[in-house]
C-alpha cells in the first residue's frame, strides 16, 4: 500500500508543477491588463455640444439615501437644460415620492411589478414612461444610477466629454466607494469592483474600446435603445447583458477616470452573499437573444471585434481552472491522507504536506496579485496601513464567496433566479 501512496506523491508532484507552470502562463495575460489598467490618465478635451441626457434612478424603498444623489445631481456643472433626472419607484406610499418632488426631480411611479421586479424593468417602465409622455426622443442618451450614489459635481459633464471626444455610444466613469473601509467585507467588494472598472474596463476601453459595465454609472445612447427593440435587458444583471449586446454588436463603449461617482459597499456577510449569488447566476444565465449579430455599429473591425468577444468569453476561464484545478488537487490528497492514516501508512505526514501545498500556491498568487494592485493604486485608494494589510491578506479569501455562492445557486432555484432588494445605509 505504500507503493501506492508513494506514486500519488510522485504524481502530486507533477500536478503542482503543471499548476505552477499553469500560474506563470496566464500571469502574462492578466499582466497586461494590469498595467494598461495603471497607464497615466488621459485628459478628454471640453467637449463642443452638449448631450441631452435624461438620469435615470431605479429606487425601491430607497428614502433613506435618495437625497444623496439628488443633492449631487443640483449642484452639477453640467447645463441644467440639458439634463433632466427620473426616479423609479413602486408606490406613491414610498417616502421617495415626496423627497424627489422635493428636490424638484421627477418620479416614475411604477404600475404592474408582477415578476417584473429587476433593476431592468423599472428602466423600461421609465422609458415607457417617457414615450407615452412624448419626452423620450427629446433625449439623446440616458445615464442610469443606482439610488445610493453620490458623484463628482463634474460628473455629468465629464461623461459628455467622453460621448463627444471618443464618440462613443455606451460610456462609463471611474467607481469610487462611500464606505469601503468600513471591515474586510467591504474593502475586499471595493477591489472586486475596481478590478473590472478600473483596470479591465479602462483596459478594454483602449484594446476593444469596450467596457464591461458594473451596474451603474454608465450612459448609453437612444439609439443602441432603438435598434435593440427597446429595453430588453431585464435580468438579474442586465449590466451583463448591456455589456453582452454591445460587444456582440459592435458598440463603440468607452471609459474615463474623471467621470468619478462613489457607489455604497455591503459591510455584512449576509448582503454581500446575496449580491454573490445574483451576480454568479446573472453572469451565467443565458444571454443568446443579446448575441445576435443582426446590426453592427461599426466600433472595430472584424478581427478586432471577434478578439475582443473571445477576451470577453475568455477573461475568468484561467483564473476558473487555477481554483477549480487547485481545490480538487487538494481534495484528492487530503482524503489520500486521511485514509493512510487508517493504513497507518509511513507516507502520512509527506501526504499531507502535500496536500497543503496547492492551497498555498493559491493563497500566495492572490495575496502578490492583491498588494500588487493595492501598491499601483495607492494614491485612488487612500487605505491606511492596517486597511490595506487586511485587504492584501484575505481578499482571495473573499474571493472564494463566489465559489459558495454558485453551489447555494445550483442546489436552490429560488436564490439563484429571484430579485432580491439589498439594503443601502447611506453612511
């Protein structure tokens, strides 16, 4: 029986070798996005027209951070006729009503929300809304905010510099946070996000002029609106089917780091698990209807194009196989070690040092990939000592949240397909 022991030792060693190896490869291809991603940032010229822009702010049961945002949106730089801004509710009863007519905004009151209870269907509803009023083509393009936002007094006026300097048609800023070092949770959301803002959509922006849009603080532009037959993206994550439909049709999209909001990050396990398995399942949930190749709007050329929907398709592949292929190794050793221990087997302890070592491997790839970020970005995040020791040392740790969430999402259809309201503090 040893004999066997000692050739699943024999064979560990090459499995580890071939996950080092795996390592060293894939580096290179997320490298460069790391370090396009720290390239000095461009300064758009002032742009010579101004869009008309309608904001557009999904808030159920929001009243407790609704003002925020609209104590930005007054105070904006940007032309005041040239943009105007809808808030989304679902009833009159909603505090919100009263707050946004306050503010002088105006409310979208929202009608039938059977099964209709995404973020998605509450922006269709507003353009429904805004069609049968006779002020939807008065708008050129439609700026779509979470209700706890807060942006830069400049914000709007910056994403207009982007529409007309780079001429894009799907735009987005640079996301700050209102409260990411609160604890672990909400530092480790913090880097989540700004990996796929601000390194792979600016990234993007550059190689494919794509973005990968997260949720809010983006523009797109009536006419993507139009000929997508209106606005079908309704799911779970409709930022992943915005940024689906744009890629596979040829979107121009593009990204600018002075277009700064501030979004609020979860700071318990409990919303931060929820937003998980949304997320997990929105990304993997069908999305052939936004992948028809029917319209082109001309953003790169064929080969262009058909790279940037393999980096799209392609992006979380390796970094899926590094943690499934290191996770399963170590099952396989530990029971290995485990059931040696019942053959009182000499190879027991080998075996289980063994089995540590791929863990390791993880562990030590996300911590260097996270001070490594954290270094870069220094200046935009702003972390103390302490905070930025915390984020470095358990952020892959966070990362396996993710894993949890898919399992939760396969063995329970309810969580995996149903919207659910996650609560914002306004802090």
């Amino acid at each position: 029986m040893d004999y066997v022991f000692q050739n699943i030792i024999y064979y560990a060693k090459i499995i580890i070798i071939i996950i080092c190896v795996f390592v060293i490869l894939f580096s290179i291809y997320y490298l460069i996005y790391l370090v396009y991603g720290f390239k000095e940032e461009e300064t758009l010229k002032k742009a010579n027209k101004n869009t008309k822009f309608a904001v557009i702010i999904p808030a159920r049961n929001e009243s407790n951070v609704i003002s925020g945002i609209l104590n930005c949106l007054k105070i904006q730089t940007y032309s005041k006729d040239d943009f105007d801004v809808y808030v989304v509710i679902e009833s009159k009863d909603d505090p919100s009503f009263n707050i946004v007519k306050k503010h002088g905004f105006n409310v979208v009151v929202r009608g039938d929300i059977e099964n209709r209870k995404t973020k998605g269907f509450a922006i269709e509803d507003c353009l429904n809304y805004l069609k049968n009023n006779n002020k939807y083509n008065t708008f050129d393009s439609f700026i779509i905010f979470d209700a706890d936002n807060l942006m830069n007094n400049n914000f709007i006026e910056k994403l207009n510099d982007l529409r007309i300097d780079k001429n894009v048609q799907v735009g987005s800023g640079y996301r700050d946070f209102r409260n990411a070092s609160v604890n672990y949770i909400s530092i480790n959301s913090a880097m989540q996000l700004f990996l796929a803002n601000g390194i792979v959509s600016k990234a993007r922006s550059s190689f494919f002029k794509k973005v990968m849009i997260n949720g809010t603080g983006y523009f797109i532009d009536r006419e993507i609106i139009d000929k997508a037959g209106g606005w079908i993206f309704n799911g779970l994550t409709e930022d992943v089917q915005v940024s689906t439909y744009c890629l596979y049709h040829n979107v121009k999209m593009g990204y600018y780091d002075e277009a700064i909001y501030y979004d609020e990050e979860p700071t318990s396990h409990k919303i931060m698990h929820k937003q998980h398995i949304r997320w997990v399942w929105g990304f993997i949930a069908s999305r052939k209807r936004f992948k028809k190749k029917d319209i082109d709007f001309g953003a790169n050329k064929k080969f262009i194009k058909n790279l940037a929907i393999f980096d799209f398709n392609f992006f979380l592949i390796p970094i899926i196989i590094f943690i499934v292929l290191t996770l399963l190794t170590f099952l396989f050793l530990f029971i290995t070690f485990i059931v040696s221990l019942f053959i009182a087997s000499d190879f027991s302890l080998m075996l289980f040092l063994y089995s540590l070592i791929p863990l390791g491997i993880l562990y030590f790839v996300g911590v260097i990939s996270t001070f490594i970020v954290l270094i870069l970005n220094r200046k935009k995040f702003k972390f103390s000592f302490k905070k930025n020791l915390l984020c470095g040392f358990t952020y892959i740790l966070w990362v396996f949240d993710f894993v949890f969430s898919f399992f939760e999402g396969l063995f329970s259809k309810k969580k995996r397909s149903t919207w659910t309201i996650i609560p914002h503090k306004g802090k």
